[in-house]
C-alpha cells in the first residue's frame, strides 16, 4: 500500500512505463485534486494536487514527461522530416518514464 507522496510518484511511473511498453496509448490517472474524505474529516487517496493546493512529486513527472515528449516529436520532425512513428515514440516514451 502506498503511504506517501513519494511512493505514489514511485508506482505511478512504473505503472505508466509498463503500460506504455505494453503498447497501451493512453494511462488515465483518476484524480487531479483530492475528492475522498475519511469520516473524521481527513482527505485520503492520491491526487496530483492536494486540498491545500500542493502539486504532488507525480504532477512534475507528468509535466516533465509531456514537456520531454512534445520537445521529442518537434526535434525528431526537424532531423527525419516526420514525426516519429509508433515504435519510436515508444521507445523514448518508455525511456521518459523512469
């Protein structure tokens, strides 16, 4: 069970790069802020952005990924004159994800 942020951004990247070496196109993560409430009170779950409006380590590991993979498809368009195909866009995927 994971108990932290930490080990939440942990998982969530290895659950992403397996599903991506798998060949799955898309991971949704279910939750941006926090919407589960214990019954005394306290939020639980793991969001990227929590009741007190901190990004969580796996909001960055998505905004670095997106940020590598969109930097990724205009540099390899520049170098081969086309945007990469599906193997090579999940090679770097992949190699993204760690």
């Amino acid at each position: 069970m994971v108990k932290n942020p930490k080990e939440q951004d942990y998982y969530a990247k290895n659950l992403c790069r397996v599903a991506l070496k798998w060949g799955c196109p898309y991971v949704l993560y279910w939750q941006m802020h926090s919407n589960e409430i214990n019954k005394d009170g306290k939020h639980r779950g793991f969001w990227l952005i929590d009741n007190k409006n901190k990004k969580q380590p796996f909001y960055f590991t998505l905004k670095k990924y997106y940020a590598g993979m969109k930097k990724y498809v205009v540099n390899f368009k520049e170098k081969h004159g086309r945007v990469p195909n599906n193997k090579e866009f999940k090679k770097r995927a992949v190699e993204l994800m760690k």
